[in-house]
C-alpha cells in the first residue's frame, strides 16, 4: 500500500495517520517517546502494528504523535472489523509497543534521539493523554 494512501490530520501538535477517515481507535495503547519526526514515526509504528494485526479481519491501524515540549505521547491501535477488542488483543498490542528492538529502530528512523541515550519508552501517564 502506498503512503498516498494513508490520511494524514495535523492538528497543532497532533499528527494521526489512518486508513480510514474518520479515525477511531477502538483498540489502542499509548507510550512516551523522545522527540522525532512525526509522520516518520507513525508510519513505522503502523507498519508493526499492522504486522501483528494482520490476521484480523476488519483492522485498520491507527496512529496518533502528539508533541509536548520535550517529549511526545504516541497513541496506536485501530479500527476493529466484526471482531471484538479482546485481553489477548490488547496485550499484543501492548507487546508491539513494548519491544526495545522495535523502539529504537522506530526512534532511530524517524530521526530522534537513541534509545539508549535518551531511557526505555515507558506508558504514558493517563493525565498526558491526547486530546
């Protein structure tokens, strides 16, 4: 799929790049990640999260970059098919956000700061939540 295919909102500091307009997150997990580029960032996010989600009928992956002054909070998931949002998918999610291999290289694309140099990306607190 090419990347005209995709729809890209910029919304002051909220980038979201979807398949589908409008974008819904039906399933979604949410981390900090030091500064990079956006749209960058997204589109390597989306690429694991759909590798993961790729036997679901239905899933459209979404992704949402939201800047603060020193960091950003990164939203991904998706639109869900006919299937429901089960534990185990939320915790395969979770897993795609949480892989260190995956983090730096998402980070190191998107041309921000190494992992190793700036911390392990942890979960967002939910007070820092996008809008």
């Amino acid at each position: 799929m090419s990347a005209r295919s995709w729809h890209v909102e910029r919304a002051g500091a909220r980038l979201i790049l979807s398949r589908r307009r409008p974008a819904r997150f039906d399933l979604s997990a949410q981390m900090r990640v030091p500064l990079a580029g956006r749209l960058r960032l997204a589109h390597q996010v989306r690429q694991d999260v759909w590798r993961a989600m790729r036997g679901l009928r239905g899933f459209t992956p979404v992704v949402e970059v939201t800047r603060f002054a020193d960091h950003m909070i990164l939203r991904a998931g998706g639109q869900m098919g006919p299937a429901p949002v089960t534990p185990a998918l939320q915790a395969r999610l979770e897993r795609v956000l949480a892989c260190p291999q995956r983090q730096a290289r998402w980070i190191r694309c998107a041309g921000g700061v190494a992992a190793a140099e700036w911390g392990t990306p942890e979960p967002a607190p939910a007070a820092e939540a996008a809008p």
